[in-house]
C-alpha cells in the first residue's frame, strides 16, 4: 500500500490528483499540503497540512510522520507568472524542488514532479519534438523545468532515488482553475462559450500548442509510477501529448455545440512569444513504449466532456 505526500495539492491538478489517489490507495494514505488552505474536497477529504515547500525541515517532518513512501511534488509558479516574477519563480521552482527531492532521498520515497513543454526552446524541432532533443528554453520556467529533470536524474544516478517525471502539455480541466500557464485560454474559452458565448483569445491564431484532457494527465501520473522500473530507459521527463491545437480549431470545436459562439483576439504579446518559443506538437512515443501511455480524449472528445461538466457546475 503506498503513503503518499503531495504537495501543491489544491492547484489545478492537485486537487484532481488528490482524490484519484485517494480512491486508489485509500484516503488516509494521502496527505494533502499547500500553501493556503479551502474547502475543496482536495482539503477536506483525507489528511490535510498547510506546507511552504521552502520549508524543508517542515517538509521532512511531515513526510515522516506520514510514513511516505512517495513524494509528489506538484507545488510550482507557471509559465506566465514566473515570467512576470522571474527570481521569485527561480527561488520557489528550484527550492522547493530540492527540499523535495531531499525528503525523498533521507526517507527512501519514490519521487514524481511535473516538465512541462516549456522545457523546449526555439531552436528545438517544432513538429514532433523528439524525446531526446534540443532543450534550450528562452522562458525562466523552462530553465527552471531543464534544471528540474537534470536534478531529478542526478538524484536517480547519484542516489538511486526513484525519480519519475512527465513533460506535460497545457492541462484542460473544470474542477479547479489553472494557474498562470500559456495554455490557459484553451480552458478559459470553455468557460466563457458557456457564461457568455463569446471569447477574445490571447494567443494568436494559427499558434499551435499540445494538450491534454486532465483524465489523461491523472492517468499519466499513476501509469508512470506504477511502470516497473526496469522497462524505464528515461526517467525525467517523459513527452506526454494527446492532441495539438490552435486557438481557431478549439474554437470551431466549440462552435458545433454552442450556436453563435464568437471568437476575437487580443494578443497578449507575453504569453504569444512564449507560446512561439514551444513545440507546434511533440513525439510521445518513448512514453508508449517504455510504459504504454495512451491517451483516451481527443479535442472533440474533450469538448463534449468539458461543455457538460462545465454546464452542470455552472448551473
Ligand atoms: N496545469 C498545466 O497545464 C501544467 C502543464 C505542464 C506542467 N505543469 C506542472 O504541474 C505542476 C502543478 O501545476 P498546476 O497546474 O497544478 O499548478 P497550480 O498553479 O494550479 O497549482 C500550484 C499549487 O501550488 C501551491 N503553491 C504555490 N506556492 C507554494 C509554496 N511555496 N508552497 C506550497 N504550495 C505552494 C498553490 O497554492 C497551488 O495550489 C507544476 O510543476 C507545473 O509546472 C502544469
């Protein structure tokens, strides 16, 4: 039976994350840390303590007195808002991960933390992306995602610590909000499809970007940490993608279930020249082969979901 500790758990994938496992593993053999406390059933349905991840003598203290066998640590700043912040990005994204990946070494815990596509940079092939390739990012999140995945197989090679990783794409959800990505408008234009039939996109069209629908990503998580470790030839991180998209093609998708939705633009110069520094689409096939990812939502598959989620909780 695993013990696990989370951290960051009431962010937009935490608080999915949280629950999943719970249901998996048994509520109690999930503690539950943020920064900041609520009502959600993330918070409220199993073990909860309020951790700053700069607080590694804290962090230690409550993994142990958790017994945890595994750390995941999801607790990070954004793309969008660790460019707006960029040592304050640097200070918590790298701290915070070094405090973790440290309570996983002194207390033996398998380890899971997040890439992101942001990892690539501009002189990275964009269509495809290989798994193995260019990673010269031009964003403080992506040196802070390179630096990441370098540390977390140092900690593998140098300590034996299990360290296991996902480069995720821009994350669609309607359980809680994102927080601060590029990727944000594709949930964004959901919401307001619904509330107010109409959306003005940030992102320019044509910008192609990789998503996936949060089902998938929690899938992800648990399929990557339960993979036999001697099927893994890489560790940190792993290219996950279930679809590309452009701001257009998500809004035509939208269109087939809302009549009259509207789209404009107003481009956030910020967040169009990160999105311009990514992959259009990346090769996830390493995950397929090592330890069979596989993704069950496409764009129109997503969109069904996500309007009659969204319908429902949106009265
Ligand atoms: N959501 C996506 O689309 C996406 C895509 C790629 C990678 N990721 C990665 O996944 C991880 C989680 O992302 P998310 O979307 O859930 O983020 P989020 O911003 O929604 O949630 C982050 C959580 O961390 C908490 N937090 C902030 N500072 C903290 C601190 N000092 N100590 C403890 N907790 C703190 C916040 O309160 C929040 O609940 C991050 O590493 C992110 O880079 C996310």
């Amino acid at each position: 039976m695993k013990r696990i500790m989370i951290t960051g758990a009431l962010g937009q994938i935490g608080s999915e994350l949280t629950i999943k496992l719970r249901d998996i593993y048994g509520a109690d053999n999930v503690l539950a840390t943020d920064i900041r406390e609520n009502d959600s059933d993330a918070a409220k349905g199993g073990p909860f303590s309020i951790l700053d991840v700069m607080d590694g003598k804290k962090m230690a203290s409550l993994a142990e007195n958790h017994k945890a066998d595994t750390i995941i640590h999801m607790a990070a700043l954004l793309s969008a808002t660790a460019e707006a912040n960029p040592v304050f990005a640097w200070n918590l994204n790298m701290g915070g991960l070094m405090n973790a990946l440290e309570t996983a070494r002194e207390q033996k815990c398998q380890f899971f933390t997040p890439s992101s596509i942001g990892a690539f940079g501009p002189s990275t092939p964009k269509d495809l992306t290989p798994q193995d390739t260019v990673q010269r990012p031009t964003t403080m999140y992506g040196v802070n995602k390179v630096a990441g995945e370098l540390l977390a197989d140092y900690y593998y090679h140098r300590f034996a610590v299990d360290t296991r990783g996902l480069r995720f794409p821009g994350l669609i959800s309607y359980v809680a909000p994102p927080g601060g990505g590029t990727t944000d408008y594709a949930v964004e234009i959901y919401y307001e499809a619904i509330k107010n039939g109409r959306y003005t996109s940030y992102i320019e069209q044509g910008t192609y970007m990789d998503m996936m629908y949060m089902p998938d990503a929690l899938d992800a998580i648990i399929n990557l940490m339960e993979a036999s470790p001697e099927k893994l030839i890489h560790r940190n991180s792993f290219n996950v993608s279930a679809m590309s998209f452009s701001p257009e093609e998500i809004s035509a998708e939208i269109k087939k279930h809302i009549t009259g939705f509207e789209m404009s633009y107003d481009v956030d110069p910020i967040r169009q020249s990160i999105a311009d520094s990514w992959p259009n689409s990346i090769d996830s096939s390493a995950a397929k082969e090592e330890w069979g990812f596989k993704a069950k939502y496409d764009l129109s598959s997503m969109s069904i979901d996500m309007l009659n989620k969204l319908k429902a909780k949106l009265g």
